[in-house]
C-alpha cells in the first residue's frame, strides 16, 4: 500500500558536486527510482556540473555505476535496464569550475539561459549545491550573473550549514543576495525519513494523542539516534565536526521540535516552520553537567576514533548525550534526553515518548510498576509501538505485564511499504513542486547554532577530552548516569 505517484512537471536539475560522493550515493540513485516510479517524466535533464574533464557518456557510466552500486538497477531485469538506458538519456554533464569562468557559457546554453520574461516556457530549474558551504556564496553569484537566478530557480543546499551561528549567519546572508528565502532548500535528510513524517501523521491526525502530550502526563522523552559504524572515510570533515554539530544540532534537533511543536494551523511549510522555531526558541540554555560527550575506544581489533581519523590527539566527540528542557507551558517539567554517536551496539533510532505512572494502582504491590511508552521507530524497522499494561493471562493474582500494540509498517500496510522512498527521493521531489515544509529555513538553522553553540565552546575552553567508550556498547557510563540520577534509565539500543 504505497501511495499514488503524482507525475511533477519537467526540469531542469544541476548538481554542483556531480562527481562527489553524495551525488553518487543519494542524489543519482535516488531520481533513478523517481524516474522508474513514473513520478520524473522524460522531459527532465539531470545536468552534472564538476571539475572533472568528462564527456556526457563517461558521466552517463559514473551516474549507471552510481544507480547499480545503490542496487537499484535490479541487474538483469530487462525493464530495468531499458528504464536506465532511457533515464541516462536524460543526463548531461559539464565542466565548470565554481570560482572561476570555466563553463558557465556552456551550462547557460545548455539550460537555454535566462527564461525570457512572461513565457509560458518557464521550467522549474533547481541548482543542487552537494559541495562544501565554501562554495555556495561563488555558485550563487555565478547563477545570478548568468542570469540563472530567477523566480523559476531553486537552490538545494546540503548540511553542514555552517559550523556554528556566526558562520550559519555568513551564508544566509551570501544565498540572500540573490535567491529569496522561497527559494532555498536546506536539507535535513532525517525530515524526509518515512517516520519523521508519520510522526507528525500520528500527532495531529488522532485525537488519542494530543490531550496527552504535555507535561501532566509525559514523564520525559528520549531521542535516540545510534549508529554502528565508525567514522569511515569521512574522517576528515568529522574529526573538524564532532556529533555535536554532525548530528545533534540539525537531526536530532529537528526530531525534537517535531515531537515538541504545537499543533501548526495548517499543514504548509511555514505554519510548521514557525512552530519548529518557537520550540528551539523556548529551549534553556545546556547547562555543563547535562552533557557529556564521549569517544570509542578500539576493541576486537577494531580501530578506535583516534585511529580511523589518523590524530592520537583529537579531542572531538563521537557520542553525545544531554538534557534538554523546554521552557513553555506544554512542556516545563518534562526533560528531553537525546543521544547520539558512533560504534554503538547497533543501529537503532527511536524516539520514546515515556508517559508517567497512574496516580495511583489499584492492584497494589503484586502489579508492579508499568509505563505507558509510545515509540515511534525510525530506523531499521520503521514503525510506531504503544506499549499498553494488561493483565498476565491465566488464574491467580492479578498480575500485570506490559505488551507492545506494534504497529510496524512493513507488516501493517503490506509487502509494498518496505519499498518506501528513500529521503532523498521525496525530498528532491519537494524542490520540484515547490514544496518547503521538510526543509529548514534560515532563522531555525541559526536559532539551532544559537543552541549549540556554547556547549561546544564550553568544551574548547574547558580542555577535558571526551569520555572514552567501548566499541558496541551504549556510550559512555556517565551518558547512563545521566538519566540514573533523575531516577530513570535509557531504552535499551536494540533493532
Ligand atoms: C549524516 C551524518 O547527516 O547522517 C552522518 O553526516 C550520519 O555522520 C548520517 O552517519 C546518518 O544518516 P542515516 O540516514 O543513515 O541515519
């Protein structure tokens, strides 16, 4: 039961950053299964533009290899094929050089230049930039003197959006010179996640919830957003980011003004922009001792952080945990403990909204304590469980047992749901129709700079390193301790 795919108008896509990393993993696979969902019609081009010296066929391989790597090619699936060969008919590519003159004659002819005035030719253009915010001040220039820049084109800009508020602030302000806010797309992949989006399905399309999502009756939430892997080859640009910035300031971030927002009038990007925006706003400052960051250790002869990044030194964090609180009437009491890091025991992702104890048990002793908990599932099984106290079956006492009502997607809408599209997929397809709710606008990025911030500079000027932790396991123990002495304890990470 995956919903019908509506058809958008034909454009005109560049990716800056053709040949990177994210256009091969993400970007490429992701308008393939686009295209072979109907939803991209033939009339689009997909233009790569990068440094590289490539011909149009040797880009057509790079973008073929990019799709089959991603598997999305089905091997010998003569349809697939026959798909892919028409899908790479659509694409092109050009040797530009973002700072300096270097085929931008060639990419205006072969976009046919600035739309002439009040056509009914006008094509959405979306200009991707998947390269270091260093460049997006010179694409954006560039794109405006070649008169590439009008109200039919769209930018798409990639995190890391700046690496603190001063630096966020700096390329607002750059992409403001020549595209209006309506035009930029800042891109959290975690909001186009199929759960991310549910969660919001959940919150406001159900009476159940919403009476009791505040702090009368919400004990505390916990975000969890854990992965297995290591740094990888990323090492470079991690070891300059750390969690903090790579995965607290924007995902996990935007999960927690999704779970806290009021109820937004409408269902359209800024309604729930504003909402998003007013949580981070309300949220305290950090204090020290609600923090704690830590680092893996090498174990079972795999590499520590240290070593996957090649500093015996670096002090940058892996993991991080806090305690955040939210200064307004919903949710003043009730704390937000959020985690996050590498190399922990698996890759899990969960928020669990933890509900408090009933006033008072009838059942006495023998009914033990039991919680309400609604978790809503990011990753890997996507879904949403409610966990519900019942009575243990069988004679006797009354004795009570907490059970899951669980609501995973794949079993619940069918076979076709594990086919969900990817978070690029639906994302990209919003730049196309125009559609901003799922991306951060300007003020919520900074307002969430303005939130990490000082815990960041607070470590720099403090000089402790991060707490080391074991490869595989749940992070650091002053991470447990964290919640232990508010007199509550993590959720297992487990799949
Ligand atoms: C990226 C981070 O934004 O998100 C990575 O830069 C991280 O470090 C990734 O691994 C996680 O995304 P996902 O979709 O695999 O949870």
């Amino acid at each position: 039961m995956v919903s019908r795919v509506i058809p958008v108008e034909p454009f005109d896509l560049v990716v800056f950053g053709g040949t990177g990393d994210l256009a091969r993993r993400k970007i490429l696979p992701a308008l393939f299964r686009r295209f072979r969902a109907g939803q991209i019609g033939p009339d689009a081009r997909i233009i790569g533009a990068a440094r590289s010296e490539l011909e149009d066929a040797e880009y057509r391989d790079f973008a073929a290899e990019a799709i089959t790597e991603a598997g999305y090619d089905a091997g010998c699936d003569d349809d697939a094929s026959e798909m892919l060969s028409r899908f790479l008919s659509m694409v092109a590519y050009v040797t530009l050089d973002a700072r300096g003159d270097t085929g931008w004659d060639d990419l205006e002819t072969l976009i046919g230049g600035p739309h002439p005035e009040a056509t009914a030719e006008r094509r959405v253009r979306a200009f991707y930039f998947s390269v270091g915010p260093g460049l997006f001040g010179d694409l954006a220039e560039r794109l405006h003197d070649h008169g590439l820049s009008d109200a039919e084109s769209r930018i798409v800009v990639e995190k890391p959006f700046g690496r603190d508020l001063a630096s966020a602030r700096e390329l607002n302000l750059v992409l403001a010179r020549h595209f209006d806010e309506t035009q930029i797309y800042r891109i959290d992949h975690y909001l186009g996640k199929e759960t991310v989006q549910n969660l919001m399905a959940v919150r406001f399309g159900n009476m159940l919830f919403e009476p009791l999502w505040n702090s009368q009756y919400v004990d505390h939430i916990q975000i969890t957003v854990a992965e297995d892997v290591g740094v990888g080859g990323r090492g470079g640009y991690y070891d300059r980011s750390g969690a903090m910035r790579d995965m607290m300031q924007n995902h996990l971030m935007q999960l927690l003004c999704l779970i806290a927002m009021e109820p937004p009038a409408k269902f359209d990007p800024d309604a729930v922009r504003d909402e998003k925006l007013k949580v981070i706003r309300a949220l305290d400052p950090v204090t020290p001792g609600d923090v704690v960051r830590g680092q893996y250790t090498g174990s079972d002869g795999r590499p520590g952080y240290r070593e996957e990044v090649g500093d015996p030194e670096s002090t940058t964090e892996s993991f991080v945990a806090l305690k955040a609180r939210i200064s307004n009437w919903r949710w003043a009491g009730t704390p937000f403990y959020m985690r996050t890091g590498k190399r922990l025991r698996e890759r899990a992702s969960e928020i669990a909204v933890v509900f408090k104890d009933t006033p008072h048990s009838i059942f006495g002793v023998e009914g033990g304590d039991h919680r309400n908990i609604l978790t809503i599932k990011l990753q890997p099984n996507e879904g949403i469980e409610l966990g519900v106290t019942i009575k243990e079956p069988g004679p006797g006492g009354m004795r009570l047992v907490d059970v899951p009502l669980d609501m995973t997607f794949a079993e619940a809408l069918g076979p076709d749901s594990a086919d969900f599209p990817d978070a690029y997929e639906r994302l990209i397809m919003d730049v196309i129709r125009g559609n901003q709710t799922l991306f951060m606008r300007g003020d919520e990025v900074e307002a969430a700079w303005a939130w990490t911030d000082p815990v960041i500079e607070d470590w720099q000027t403090g000089g402790e390193p991060p707490l080391g932790y074991e490869t595989g396991s749940a992070g650091p123990d002053d991470a447990l301790m964290l919640m232990h002495r508010d007199g509550r304890r993590w959720r297992d990470i487990k799949a």
